[in-house]
C-alpha cells in the first residue's frame, strides 16, 4: 500500500521515538506508553483502543531488552489511508538506541 521509502521513514520515525522516551532506570507504570498515543492526530483519527504489552512480558524487564512500556495504536484518515505507531519506553538511554540500531537494521534489510 506504502512505497518502501514511506514504510522506512515509519519504521525510523517508530525507532526514533524510543531515544525521546528513555526510562532512565525508573520503575514505571506498564501504561506510560499507552498515554502518549492520542485519539487524533492531525486529521487522522484512530482506529481502537490501544494495544498494550501484555502483562507476561512487561514483568519480564531486563531480560526482555530493558523494554518498560509497549503501546500501539493505529490510525486511518477520511480518505481511508492508514499507519500505526508503536511507542517503546526502556530502562535507559543505551536500551533505547540498543533496540533503535536493531530496527534500523531490520528495515534496511527488508
């Protein structure tokens, strides 16, 4: 549906996010993430609920590359063009650009 380039840029701005979200070693709440995705952005306006990191991996912590809050949200306009986000808060800044190198990687191999 995207152009590979349009798909990337996502994917990077995805990652990006993880470096303005740091953690920074705090134990938090596992909806952190959830409440910065809003019911509308710009003239896109979502599509349901948030989906959260199920409770079974948010206990996980450190082991699951200091991931503290996971959230997605996907959003369509009026003309029916579509995109999710997905934020990802970690335990510190290292975790964060650990895991934006990872889908850097990812997405240049695709």
């Amino acid at each position: 549906m995207f152009s590979r380039g349009f798909r990337r840029l996502l994917l990077t701005l995805k990652f990006s996010l993880l470096l303005l979200v740091p953690a920074v070693g705090q134990d938090l709440p596992s909806d952190i993430a959830a409440k910065l995705l809003p019911d509308k952005l710009a003239e896109y306006g979502s599509t349901g609920k948030v989906e959260a990191l199920p409770k079974e991996l948010s206990q996980i912590g450190n082991d699951h590359g200091g991931i503290t809050s996971w959230a997605r949200r996907s959003y369509v306009s009026k003309e029916g063009k579509r995109f999710s986000v997905t934020i990802i808060t970690t335990v510190s800044d290292g975790a964060a650009y650990a895991r934006f190198t990872e889908g850097r990687r990812a997405a240049e191999s695709s």
